[in-house]
C-alpha cells in the first residue's frame, strides 16, 4: 500500500514538471519541525534565470511568516522600488512598481532578519530593452517610388496574439516625416509594414521614427529613438534603343556586315516607373539638327514602355538625335533625371560593295551589298548587259552575317552561262531598296 502511495505522489510531480506547472507548497506540504528556524523552501523564477520586465518573484517559506520582519529583511540590488504582496501566511510576492532595470544582473538577498537558518541569496538577468531589429528601407538607402513599402521589425512581440482584424485595431508604432498616405498592418505580433496608397515623388527624403519609450507585449520598452531615412530616387529611363525584333533595326551585326539603322525603325524608350504620358510626349524629342521629326507614340508596360514610330521614312545615311528632357513626370508627377541623348546614324543608300572581276566562263558571279536588301523586289532591280539568255538570280547567301531574315539578303548569285572574253556590266536601278535613290553600276 505504501509503494502505491509512493508511485501515486512521484507520477503527480512528474505530471507538475511536464505540463510547467509550480506546486503551490503550504503548511501542509511541508511541515517544519516544531521550534526549528524558518527555511525558504521555494523561489520562483529559479536563480539564474531570466525574468520579464514586470514578473514578480515569489518566495515560499516552510511555515507561516511574520510579514513585517520578512519584508525588512528582503533586499534586491540595483535598488528597484516595489511592492510586496502576500499570497498566503507562507508565500510572498515581490512586484516592481513599474518594471525591472533592462539587460543587468538582479540580486534577491533574504537575510537575517527573517529568523530564517541561513540568509538566503538569488540571482536573476533582466531581459533587455525593445529594439528594432530592422528598418526597411535602410538607413540612408535609395529606392524607386514602387519600392517604397516601409516595413519595421521587433525583436520580440509588441502587440498581443490575437485576431487578425483585433490586431489592425492596434496602433501605429512608427511615425514618418513628411506624413504619407498609406495603410498599415501588423503581419504579426512583431513586424508592421506601411504602404503608400500612391507612388511617392521622386528626389523626396523621408524619415522612419520609432519613438522611444514604445512598450512591448512583456512590459519592455524602447530606451531611445530609432529613425531611418530614404530617398526615393528620380525616374530614370532605363533603356533607349531602335531595336526591334528586326535585325535591321539594330547597330549589332558583325563587322563584315554593314552597320547603321533602318530607314523606318521605331525608337523604344523604357523607363524605370509608371509614367505620365502627356509631360513624357511633349519631353521627347527626335533631332535632326535643329529639325524635330514628328511621329506617333505607342505605350505599354503599365507606362513603362513607349515607342516612338516616325511618321515618314528617316532619310539614308544621316545621323539623328533622340533625346527626353527633365520636364517629363512620372504618374506620381515627379520628374526624371537627366540622361545622355542617343545619336544613331541610319543605314546608306543601297549599292554594289564587293563582287567578282574575273569568272571562269560558264560560270556566274557574285554580288555584295551596303545593306541588306528585300529579297522579294531585289530580282527586278539587277540589270545586266548582254541579257545572258539563262541567267537566274539566286538570293542563296554564303556568307555568315547571323540571324538574318527570310525576306532578306546581303549577297547573291548570278547563275549564267558566261561567254569567254565577254565584259559584264551589271547595275542596281533605283527602288532595289526603301530609300534606294541612285544606281549602283559595276563590271564584271
């Protein structure tokens, strides 16, 4: 019987432990001997332990108390005013009237005077101050007005768990100069993020504060101020080319291949934010010299994205200007920032570069051209003298010029039964290409 007694009272103090559950020890519990000295039989927090702000520290005696004497005879340093509450004859609790100092080491010593055996002594950590674990932006950082969501993250809780729409409720823990429109949101119980309801202005400084004395979930607070600053960054055009998905709209064929820009390329202009498309309009402009080339705008890319379409044909081996002034905004009405002008020279007129001088005969010759040539009007565009009777043009390119359209060709065969000791002449007649505006003559 007395086993199973004993099993019963270990399975319970094993079931107190498991579930963090302190025993509340009484007279009952533990008996002293009749006449002996009182002795401390539990402190809780246990020494060495770390303790919230404001956790009180209970002391439980084994046997009723004179309080006035266990209250004297109670010391804590650093000194910390508080206050002491009895539980029971047997339990005292020891409160902090507002919180304990942060981040130091709290000795509890119980001494004589207490009647106790031996003075009794316990040490505690008192958990840090709040802080902010991250500010973002950064301090000193240079966003683009998209990438302005301010997001503060604690080290601890500030707010209590609860529900979502309970947690809105609660209060901003930041301030922002100069104020801006937005929404925030807790995401948890330690991290808040606020979102600009629209783009803010580019070249606009402003400043994140998290005040000092914001109290966390436990009772800690924030000993000193935190800011951080930003800048949102002014617009910027991100790219501006004439390249298409056509490759005479680029400059990057390869050195064998002639350079230039396409007589009727379109110019896109990306920039780096949502633009306005009026002031971005007006601001751009197409240079040849002191001549504004008029045109036609197309957006895309949620504003990101314009392409300026010439309306007439540019003119052959000509260099233009295309620039975009400050004066455009972006949708939130800031403007750009300052960028270089592009300047492309546009492809030359169409003519004879390379060809054979000497053929066996019977054989046919080979043609080489400034530019690349539509080949779909290019056969009725080649004169040769004498006409050979079965002469074929033939558009099949030997060389190596990279990824060149079907419809183009910057070589062909004359395939022909050529005569011995016969002078070919052979000429591009006006037309053979958009913008062609001379013949080209050449001798074989």
């Amino acid at each position: 019987m007395l086993r199973r007694l004993l099993l019963v009272v270990l399975l319970c103090i094993t079931a107190f432990n498991t579930l963090g559950v302190r025993p509340v020890l009484s007279a009952q519990t533990a008996q002293p001997e009749q006449g002996s000295a009182p002795r401390i039989i539990d402190a809780y927090p246990p020494s060495g332990m770390q303790i919230a702000p404001r956790e009180s520290l209970i002391l439980t005696f084994d046997q009723p108390m004179d309080r006035a004497s266990v209250e004297t005879a109670i010391n804590v340093t650093p000194k910390v005013t508080s206050a002491f509450n009895w539980q029971d004859a047997q339990t005292v609790t020891f409160t902090p009237s507002d919180t304990w100092p942060h981040d130091v080491t709290l000795t509890l010593h119980v001494g004589t005077g207490a009647r106790l055996d031996n003075p009794a002594t316990y040490t505690f950590t008192a958990m840090p101050s709040l802080a902010v674990a991250n500010i973002t932006p950064q301090n000193n950082a240079d966003v683009t007005a998209s990438q302005t969501k301010i997001i503060v993250a604690f080290d601890r809780p500030v707010i209590p768990l609860t529900t979502a729409e309970e947690s809105q409720a609660q209060a901003s823990p930041i301030r922002i100069d100069p104020p801006i429109v937005g929404t925030g949101t807790w995401v948890n119980t330690s991290v808040y993020t606020f979102t600009p309801t629209t783009s803010l202005a580019g070249g606009s400084r402003y400043t994140v504060t998290v005040p000092a004395g914001l109290v966390a979930a436990d009772g800690s607070a924030l000993d000193k101020a935190v800011t951080s600053t930003f800048r949102v960054a002014l617009a910027q055009v991100k790219s501006l080319s004439t390249a298409t998905d056509a490759l005479e709209c680029g400059n990057t064929h390869r050195d064998a291949a002639p350079k230039g820009i396409d007589l009727n390329c379109p110019i896109t202009v990306t920039f780096s934010e949502p633009m306005d498309r009026a002031s971005t309009e007006a601001a751009f402009a197409l240079m040849l010299n002191s001549l504004s080339i008029p045109g036609y705008f197309t957006w895309s890319d949620h504003d990101q994205t314009v392409v300026f379409t010439p309306a007439a044909r540019l003119q052959p081996n000509t260099t233009y200007t295309v620039s975009i002034a400050t004066t455009a905004q972006t949708r939130a009405h800031s403007t750009i920032g300052a960028m270089q002008p592009l300047r492309f020279t546009t492809l030359p007129l169409p003519r004879i570069t390379d060809h054979d001088t000497s053929v066996e005969a019977g054989s046919g010759a080979t043609l080489q051209f400034s530019t690349f040539m539509k080949v779909s009007t290019l056969a009725e565009h080649i004169r040769i003298s004498p006409l050979p009777p079965d002469l074929n043009i033939s558009t099949r390119d030997y060389f190596d010029y990279g990824s060149v359209p079907s419809d183009q060709t910057f070589a062909v065969t004359l395939d022909f039964s050529s005569l011995p000791e016969t002078v070919y002449t052979v000429t591009l007649t006006t037309g053979a290409a958009p913008g062609a505006l001379s013949t080209s003559t050449v001798m074989l």
